[in-house]
C-alpha cells in the first residue's frame, strides 16, 4: 500500500512566504549591512519558515507535551518568556520610533553635538554622510552655532570619525573654528561622555543639539539624560531598508544602557 504526502496548508505556504520574506528583508542582500540586528533578523525568518514548514508536527507536539505535567510547566515557562519578550521588543520599538520626529523649535545657535559612526577608509560612511549633511544644514541655519564632532578611530578606519566630519564640513564651507573634535570615544555613551567634558571647558552650557540618525536618537537620549544634558534633536534618516535591522540591533543596545554600558 502506498501514502501519499499531506501537501502543506494555505496557512503553510503563507508562513513560509512570510519567513522567506523576513529573511530577505534582513539580509545584506536588502539592507547593505550586517550586524547583530541582521542575524537576529535573518534567524527569526529561518524559525518563521520552518515552523510553518513543519507546523504539524510542532502542534502534535505539543499536544503531547500538554498530557504531561513537565510538558505543561515547559510550555507555561516558554508562554510567559514569549509574552515578555513581545512585551518588551513592542516597547522599545515604539519609544525608537517615537525618537524619529526631530525637536520643534530649537533656541537659535543652540551648540550642536554630531554623534559618529563608521568611516570607510578615509571616508565617511553613506549613515556616517547623512548626519554631516544634516549638521552642515543646522550650522548653516544657526551661524554662531558651535558644533562638537564626536567619534573616535575605530577598526579598518583610517581617521577617527570626529577627523573625518571636521575634514567634510570645513569642505563645506563651515569655519574651523566652529568645530571641536572629541576623537577619543568609541561607544555612544563615550560620545556623551566626553563631548560633556569640552562643554564644560568651553563654557558652551549643558542644552545642545543632539544630531544622529533616526534610530539612535532614543538611546542617545537617554545617555544624554544620564549625563545631565538638555537636548534637542535632529535626526538624519537611515535608509529605508536598512531601518528593521537597526531597531532589532537597538533591541539589545538598549539593554546595554541599563547596565551601563
């Protein structure tokens, strides 16, 4: 006697389509990066397609696993950890997002802060770019506005990222002398950090602007807060395909904040 193989449910197909598709969206193929945000990203699209794929032994199994005491203590302890972590990936998503719209009304000449990132070679990145740009515009606007370049040299760079923003806005246009580098930091709390510091030695006050890609303003934030500053904020946009995976990667960045990192 032969069997014939079940073929998968439109409700299958739907869920492996919907993983092939996460997976795609988090990968360099779409985002043109790969960080801790792209491989979680890539792995949930890889659990979505082979849950889908093979949803109905996973739901015998379950089943079975309901039958036993140890089973139903499993899947109570799995329910309560899925919930928190749906719980707290949906907070930290919303306050990210919520980060996005640039502050109204900013007190003319206000000192400005440009938190860096990578610098490709001698270079600046294409997000690295987009906060320049976004600062030479404010700068502009504001011409007594001072504006400290935060970032220091980091692997693979051939200038530290304060070097490579000073280096592009006076290319710009924009006077040395309205520019500090703080080339010595190498995390986002360390831009903070430091950047506080020249605040306090120049007298420039403790309100200032802080301009960074939109993603990044909510953790900037937040370290700002810690370290007693009043910000405002302008932000510069990421790409669109590239933003999934930088609000997975702030998924964990955030948790770093409360442990002081």
């Amino acid at each position: 006697m032969t069997t014939t193989k079940k073929r998968p449910s439109v409700g299958q197909i739907l869920g492996m389509l919907l993983g092939a598709a996460i997976l795609l969206l988090f990968s360099p193929i779409a985002s043109f990066v790969f960080n801790s945000g792209s491989a979680v990203g890539m792995a949930l699209g890889v659990l979505v397609f082979l849950l889908s794929l093979f949803f109905p032994r996973v739901k015998a199994h379950i089943a079975r696993l309901r039958t036993q005491k140890r089973g139903k203590i499993l899947l109570s302890a799995v329910s309560v950890l899925l919930l928190a972590v749906l719980v707290y990936v949906t907070a930290v998503t919303a306050l990210v997002v919520h980060g996005f719209s640039a502050s109204q009304s900013i007190p003319e000449n206000t000192p400005a802060i440009v938190l860096g990132c990578a610098v490709d070679g001698d270079k600046p990145s294409r997000m690295l770019q987009k906060r320049i740009d976004a600062a030479f515009e404010y700068l502009t606007e504001n011409p007594q506005a001072t504006c400290i370049l935060s970032g220091g040299k980091g692997d693979g760079e051939n200038l530290s990222e304060a070097e490579a923003m000073y280096q592009s806005l006076v290319e710009k246009g924009i006077s040395p002398e309205r520019l500090c580098k703080e080339d010595k930091s190498t995390t986002t709390a360390e831009n903070i950090q430091y950047s506080k510091t020249i605040l306090e030695s120049t007298d420039l006050g403790g309100t200032v602007v802080l301009i960074t890609t939109d993603f990044h303003q909510f953790r900037a934030g937040l370290l700002a807060e810690k370290y007693g500053l009043s910000t405002y904020k302008i932000c510069a946009r990421s790409g669109t395909f590239s933003l999934p995976t930088f609000i997975v990667r702030e998924w964990f960045t955030v948790i770093g904040y409360f442990f002081g990192k």
